[in-house]
C-alpha cells in the first residue's frame, strides 16, 4: 500500500473515489496520510464522513482544496470546522456536473454545454449559450494528477469489477487521472473476470493493491 | 381546516405516479413516497448514486454499506434492478430519461422556480449535490413542501429569495394545504384541504390562484 502512493507529490491534484463511505478507498488514503503529501486538491462527491478516510486526510491538514457536490452532511464536523476557519477551499459543483467534468476529461473533451444550474449562483461568471431554445453554461474538464479508486477484483492487467453501488465515480475517475490506483478486496489470475463485465479495462488502470484482510 | 399529514401527501404523490414510470425520490419528506406505493405496479426508483430499482430498507442486521441511497441510508435492490457508474447515472437526469422527480424546497414561485439547496445565509455551507441536476432533467418535477414556514410564511411566492435550484422546472406542488399546478396562467389549484376555501388559501399563500 505505501509504495502504491510513494510518488504523489505535494500540489498534486487527487481524485478519491466514493460516494459517503461506499466506494472510498480507506487503506490508500490511510497510506496517503503516512506518506505526508500536503497542499493537495482533492476531488470527491463529499468532504469527509465522521473521522476516518477522507475527513482524517483534512483533519491531517493536507487539504488546499476540495472540489465536490455535496460537502455539508450530519457527520461533516472535520470539514465543516476547517471551512468556518477558512483553513479550506472549496469548490461546490453541482454533481452531475462534477461527473460529467470528471469524464470529460477521460475522454478528451475540452469543455461541454450543461444545462443544469443555470441562472443559479453555480454558473455565475460561467459563458452561457442558448441551443435550440434551451440555456446551456459551459463547464471545464476536472483533470487529475492521481486517482484512488476502489473496486472489488482485479487482474494482473488491471482490468476492475465493482461491488454494487459502491461503483460510483471509480469507473470516470479511473478514466481522468493521469495515475489510477486501486484498491481491491481480491486480486485473481488473468481470465478469471469474465470479459463481459469487466467494467473498467485496464488501460485505465496504472496500479492495484489488495487491501490486508479484506479478501472475503 | 384539517390539513394534509404527511403520510397523506406522500399517499397524494404516490397515487399520481403511473405504472412504469422512472422516478427520483428526494431527500426527506419525498423519501416517504416510496412507502405508499403500491407494490403490484411495476414503478423504477432511481438513486443518483448508481442504482435503478431500488428497494425498501432492508431488515436489521441485513445493511450493506454498499446498498445505500442518496441520503447514505441502507436500502435494497429489487430483482431486476441495477448499478451503474455517475456518468450513466445522471445522463439518466440530464437526458430527460427520468419521469419525474419529486424534491423538496424552501420556496416555489408562481413560474415554477424551485429554491430547494442554500439558504444563501452567510455562515451557511453550502451543498447541492444532486438537486439541479435532478430539477432541469426530470420530464416532471414534483415539489412536497410546507405550505407556510414555521414563522408562518407562505413558500410559494411571487419570487423566490432564496439562492435559485432551477428556473421554470416546477411542475406540480404538494403541501399540507393543498395540490397545485404550475401552468403559463399561474398556479391552479387541484386539491385543497377539507374545511378550507379557495379564498382563504389565496391569503395563506400570497398569490393569485386559479380554481381547479
């Protein structure tokens, strides 16, 4: 797990897969708070549930940053206290926009026309443009320097399957990081996933650790 | 004037839903909805999260942290039901592939702009999740409110003051006090709770309404 994260540098864009506690890669967060990166901008749907995964990365006080939809929650304490103190930057995107931006970037496209949140404070100083009679606002590509996902099983070529709803951004995020690291329950031999529900194949995938004592 | 519970509401909006109808449920009062439909028909919930035909929660003992909704509760799968990433999960919104959505709010204006994610407080944190996405790409937007704000209030207004979710989504609203549709001539009035006239819901709320 330490060397899967060893090169993440200080300033480094990062992408953590999840939705609340479903999908987040705790072991590879856990060793990204012991490897010390710092001045990080992170990339999440939420900011951190209770104390552990990502709130303790914030608590850790590595966190420039934060881009994501939906930061205040009943356990949001860790962020919600760095906020109030202005120790944190947020940036709040509606979500479908925060997916959409984050697989743009995997696909390679520059920027696209989104219709949800226009005329709301969201799309304030956002270039609009009016398409077959309905308003659009112009939303960028998420880029990232890394990725940490979590999925269920891998193979040596790094081809992903998820569990459940815990898919949720692995597959985009793993598309828009220049590194993608994943963290699964179960590494099996090539063959073993049936090719037709691999969901995420594996050029898209740079590293895979399994995670101690998970494999169920 | 006996006012609408919210088991009443929830039943109102549940019997509206056709058979075979895509929906999102919202956060809070619109999560009750699900508790009233009528398990015979074939109705598809939807969880921004990544989850087509959704299920009850399940029983004690039985939650999986993987299973949850948009609210991160515990829930189930139906059979037939599946998972799909973010991407896929709000082009379903966004692609006008929902039916309808039924959210709550802070304020509705007679236009049908929905106020339903900030305050706009300032030592408010502000968090919006889903709600826009889910305002401008559902076929139909439901509202399930209070008709008044505890300080007494009407949430349906000429204007909203609250920061915008959306602007002219609102198709239908759903209070303690009555069922409106928005419509291009103003709000038309379908239900209204027993013991109370049209007259008097006009001053409650602080807008022309039209009889049903």
């Amino acid at each position: 797990m330490a060397s899967a994260v060893a090169d993440i540098h200080d300033g480094a864009t990062i992408m953590i897969g999840g939705f609340g506690n479903a999908g987040m890669p705790r072991a590879l967060i856990d060793a990204l708070i012991e490897q010390g990166a710092r001045d990080l901008t992170i990339v999440n749907n939420n900011a951190g549930n209770g104390d552990k995964g990502l709130a303790a990365l914030l608590a850790a006080g590595r966190v420039r940053k934060i881009i994501c939809s939906f930061p205040r929650q009943t356990d949001s304490h860790v962020f919600d206290g760095l906020y109030r103190s202005g120790k944190i930057e947020l940036e709040l995107t509606p979500q479908g926009n925060l997916a959409e931006r984050i697989r743009a970037a995997g696909a390679g496209i520059g920027g696209f026309f989104s219709p949800t949140g226009y005329g709301t404070l969201l799309a304030e100083g956002k270039e609009t443009r009016l398409i077959n009679g309905r308003h659009y606002v112009l939303e960028s590509p998420i880029h990232a320097d890394y990725a940490l996902i979590k999925a269920l099983k891998a193979d040596r070529w790094g081809n992903l399957v998820y569990r459940k709803a815990a898919r949720n951004f692995g597959p985009i995020m793993a598309m828009a990081a220049k590194c993608t690291i994943a963290q699964v329950d179960e590494v099996v031999a090539l063959g073993e996933l049936d090719p037709e529900v691999i969901i995420t194949p594996g050029i898209f995938v740079k590293r895979v650790v399994q995670s101690e004592g998970e494999k169920k | 004037m006996k006012r609408f519970s919210r088991d009443d509401m929830a039943r109102r909006v549940a019997q509206d839903i056709p058979e075979g109808a895509y929906v999102n449920l919202g956060i809070g009062l619109p999560t009750m909805v699900a508790n009233h439909l009528d398990k015979s028909r074939d109705i598809f919930l939807h969880s921004e999260n990544g989850i087509l035909g959704m299920g009850p929660a399940p029983a004690a003992g039985e939650e999986d942290e993987d299973v949850i909704n948009a609210g991160k509760q515990p829930v189930t799968l139906l059979t037939g039901g599946s998972y799909f990433h973010h991407g896929d999960s709000f082009a379903m919104m966004r692609g006008g592939h929902l039916d309808i959505c039924v959210l709550g709010a802070f304020q509705v204006s007679v236009q049908g702009d929905l106020a339903n994610w900030h305050t706009g407080a300032p030592d408010a944190i502000p968090a919006v999740g889903g709600a826009m996405d889910l305002a401008i790409g559902a076929k139909s937007v439901y509202v399930m409110m209070d008709h008044q704000t505890k300080a007494g209030e009407s949430k349906i207004v000429q204007a909203c003051t609250y920061p915008l979710t959306g602007i002219g989504c609102v198709n239908r609203i759903y209070t303690d006090l009555a069922v409106m549709d928005v419509t291009p001539n103003g709000l038309i009035v379908r239900d209204i709770a027993e013991g109370l006239s049209l007259q008097e819901l006009e001053k409650l709320t602080g807008v022309a309404l039209i009889a049903g």
